[in-house]
C-alpha cells in the first residue's frame, strides 16, 4: 500500500484505536487528534497522504473541519465517518470538501481499499503534462484547474473525475466506466457519484454563462467545448 502518512480525527479510543492497529500493521505511520480543533491544526501544520475525518467530534465538527481545511487550500483526500447513515449527512460531507463517505460499523477492508484509491489518484499515475479541452486547462503537476484563466477550487475527488473527463473528451464516459476508475472494485453509492458530479458542475460551469458538463440520461458523462 502507497499510504506513509495518515491522519486519523475521532473522539472514540475504540475506533480510533482499532483503525491505528489496523494500518499501523501495514506499515502506516499514524497520527490521531481527539478533537475537531486539533485534527484541524494537524491537517494544516502535517503532511499527510489521507485524513480519516469523523462527523461528529467535540470543539469542531467534521463538516466545518473539511470546509475549513477546504478554504485553506487544504488538497489532501478526506475520508468522513459517520454513526449515521443518511443521505444527507452524506450530501453534507461532500459539500463540504470530503472525498468519500463511510457509515458506522464500516468493514476495514473496504476502508483500506477506498484509501487507497484516494491516495492513488491524489498523487496521479500518468506523466505529468497540462490538459487543455476548449477553455479547461488542467495541470497534472501542479494540480491546478482553469477555465478562461479563471482558477477553479476542486477537492480531490473533482479534480479526478475532470481529469478523467477530459482525457476522453469529446467522447462520452460511461458512469460504470468513471466508477471503475475512481473506485475500483469497491465502488460507493449511486449517491456520491451523483454528489461528486453536483459539485463538479458548479466549479466549472456554474460561474460561466456556457456549460461544458453534460450528463447524458441513462449512460454517463462528457465534456463539451464551449462557444
């Protein structure tokens, strides 16, 4: 596993306990904040590869803590747990700049492989080099987005999916296709793609008057040039 660095924000001894063994024994290199505040200044003064954000956490909690770290130009993937299994607090986590959502109890395999994964596609497995697609630039070095020279804030999760969009582009990507390529074997609700894309859409379209995400009923996504 890729994982050095981790940062796990959680207010219970037992989860944060069996999550320290559980990646420690892979040789993952594991700090832990009990509150919202100090995960925060964690987050903020480390170097982290992941940080496993739990909702609900004393001083701070973890929507503000991922929107804080957000607004601070924060890019490290967040993995948010929750004792609750709601489609809204969903909605919230990723609104707030989480990557992906895990409802208590959570299986530590399927933890693990969604880490992975966010990791794998935060530090970028192609060569580096700047992607351009009508008024989009993207670079892969530095991780920056730009639609007619304006800068765009995504969260990691965003980020991938534009990237994936506009290696394709024009062509139409397939939503079991993108799945595959954000999550693997271990792909999440319907919900959390359609969340991803939500937020996807309102960096990159919603200031401009033209669209360029379309989605296309029943079979996926695609990039369209704007006039």
């Amino acid at each position: 596993m890729a994982l050095t660095q981790l940062l796990i924000i959680e207010d219970s001894p037992d989860v944060a306990g069996i999550l320290a063994d559980f990646f420690e024994a892979q040789g993952v290199e594991v700090d832990f904040a009990s509150n919202g505040e100090l995960g925060y200044k964690l987050a903020l003064e480390g170097c982290f590869d992941v940080i496993i954000l739990d909702l609900m956490l004393p001083k701070m909690d973890g929507l503000t803590v991922a929107k804080n770290l957000r607004r601070m130009g924060c890019t490290t993937p967040i993995v948010m747990l929750t004792a609750l299994n709601d489609k809204q607090d969903m909605l919230s986590g990723f609104s707030s700049g989480a990557d992906d959502y895990l409802a208590k109890p959570f299986d530590l395999d399927v933890l693990n492989a969604r880490v992975t994964a966010l990791i794998n596609r935060h530090q970028g497995k192609v060569a580096q080099a700047v992607l351009q697609f009508g008024s989009l630039t993207l670079d892969t070095a530095t991780h920056q987005v730009h639609r007619n020279g304006k800068k765009l804030v995504l969260t990691p999760t965003c980020y991938q999916i534009l990237q994936y969009l506009m290696h394709k582009a024009p062509n139409i990507v397939k939503r079991e296709a993108l799945i595959e390529e954000l999550w693997g074997n271990t792909p999440p609700s319907n919900d959390i793609l359609r969340s991803h894309m939500y937020q996807l859409r309102n960096q990159i379209d919603k200031p401009f008057d033209t669209p360029m995400l379309m989605t296309i009923p029943k079979v996926g996504f695609k990039l369209e040039a704007a006039e």
